[in-house]
C-alpha cells in the first residue's frame, strides 16, 4: 500500500479500534501503534493525538483514563454489552448495523480531515464603513452578526491565504481576525515579511 494511502487509512484503522474498546476495555498508544504497524502503516503518536481530535470533532466521545491500565476509550460502548437479554448473536446484530449506520459521506469527511483538506472557519470583525465590500467579497455563504455597536461579524469558510491577505490588506485596520487565532498570527507574519521586504529603502 503506498504511503500517502496508508496515511489516509490510518484514521480509519484508529477508529475501527477504538470502536472496539469501553471504560472497562481500554486501548493505549503503544497499542495503537503496534496494530497500526501490524498493517504496516507507520505512525508517530502526534499523528495519533491529532486524529483522536479529528475522531472528537466528528462527535466520536473518546476519553483517556490514566488508571491502570491506562489507554484510550469510547465512552459508552460498554453499555451494549450490559444491556439484559441479549444474546452474543443480538449484539453482534447492534454491532453491525452501527457500522452500516456510519455514512459514506462521513468516512470521506474523516478521510479529508486526514489528508488536511477541510476548510476552517474563520471570524471576522468589521466596521461599518467596509460592511458592503466584505459582504461582496464573501457572499452569501458567510454567516453575519450586527452587534450593538453598529460594527459587523463575519463567519466564513477561510480563504486561500493569498488573495485574502491581498484583500485584507487592503481593507487596513477595518477588518480584523478574531479567530482562529493561528489565522491572525499568520496574517502577522505575512505583514511583517512585507515590512521586512521594504526595510532600509
């Protein structure tokens, strides 16, 4: 298997096992690691922190219990097992049909959150005298909140850094990022490499 397709079904292989466990059958990182390696995907435990949080956001509740043994663990898949009157045969039944449950469009969503490829969200805050040019420049898909004072929030999908910044610069200190607070530092630097381009003229 090529890496860049392991890579994408690491994510998949990490959720298939964590399915498997509850807060009595926890899994650790060492153990991830091995049965990933067993599929001969090789990974570091970055890697595995960064898709637990992928796994979170798409409403898997994983949980870490630091008592021994100590591991990983989705909550709530003990209780299928506890539940009175089910037979090994009506379990497996519950189990399969969860599976199947699990959309076609959400494994490619888990997949492109894997790969890096899903926008992010970004939060804007803008006076009132630029309010009809940032409308135009984010359209009807961004979400857009009057506040008290008369200035304007903008939550839109982040655009590609170049024509943004570009954009940005050019609205000065109108508009400005709220958050992601990664977005307003790296909107910093991008200002500091141009300052730095025009140093000593």
């Amino acid at each position: 298997m090529a890496k860049s397709n392991n890579q994408k079904a690491k994510i998949l292989y990490l959720e298939k096992m964590l399915r498997e466990t509850g807060e009595h059958r926890v899994i650790s990182m060492q153990k991830i690691l091995e049965n990933l390696e067993k599929q001969g995907i090789r990974a570091e435990r970055k890697s595995i922190y960064d898709d637990v949080e992928v796994l979170r956001s798409f409403g898997m509740d994983i949980r870490y219990t630091r008592e021994r043994p100590g591991g990983y663990y989705l909550a709530g898949e003990d209780q299928l097992s506890e539940e009175p009157g089910l037979t090994a045969e009506a379990k497996e039944i519950h189990e399969t049909k969860d599976i199947h449950e699990t959309s076609v469009t959400g494994y490619r969503k888990l997949l492109e959150a894997s790969a890096g490829t899903i926008k992010k969200e970004i939060k804007l805050l803008c006076t009132g005298v630029v309010q009809a040019e940032v409308r135009d420049f984010f359209g009807t898909d961004a979400e857009y909140k009057m506040k008290d004072s008369g200035d304007l929030t903008v939550t839109a999908e982040l655009p590609e850094n170049g024509k943004f910044y570009g954009w940005l610069t050019g609205m000065g200190g109108s508009v400005r990022i709220l958050k992601p607070k990664k977005s307003a530092a790296a909107y910093r630097d991008y200002l500091k490499s141009l300052a730095k381009d025009y140093k000593g003229l």
